[in-house]
C-alpha cells in the first residue's frame, strides 16, 4: 500500500504506489520525514506545530496549502526535537 508524501515545493499530496520507507529511503535526510504511517512531509515546508487535542498534533505546512498532517504520538518526540520546539 502506498502513501502519502511531500517530496517538492507543490501544495497537492504526492501520490506513489511505493511503500512509505522505500520512498524515505531514497530521499535525503534530515530534511524528509515520516510523521505518520500514512504521512512523509518535507520539514523545510512545516509553517507550525499545531495541538488538535491535549494529546494529539498536526504540523501545518507553509502557504498558500497550509494543509495539515497528523503526527503520530510515537513520532511527534523526535520531530519536535529536528524542529527545535
């Protein structure tokens, strides 16, 4: 099953047929990352770290998109700590 990602500058989702860690593989770090196991986005395009919920977050991507990505909980440590907040 594919996924989703954000591999470009482009605010449309990237549609592939590969599997989410075949496509992480060939793309650089630490710029590219799986949010979600639905999700990979481009960290040079997250806008903020938004709260849905006390426990849950998306990250917004940057304008004019400014589509929003669920974080896994497992996952959302470690992107917080390559975003620095």
């Amino acid at each position: 099953m594919g996924g989703h990602a954000d591999p470009d500058q482009e605010e449309k989702p990237y549609h592939s047929v590969q599997r989410l860690n075949a496509l992480a593989r060939k793309l650089p770090g630490p710029a590219f990352v799986r949010c979600h196991r639905e999700y990979m986005v481009n960290l040079n395009r997250v806008w903020s770290l938004t709260p849905r919920n006390s426990r849950d977050y998306d990250l917004r991507l940057d304008p004019p998109g400014n589509r929003r990505i669920p974080i896994a909980r497992d996952r959302f440590e470690k992107i917080r700590r390559i975003l620095g907040v």
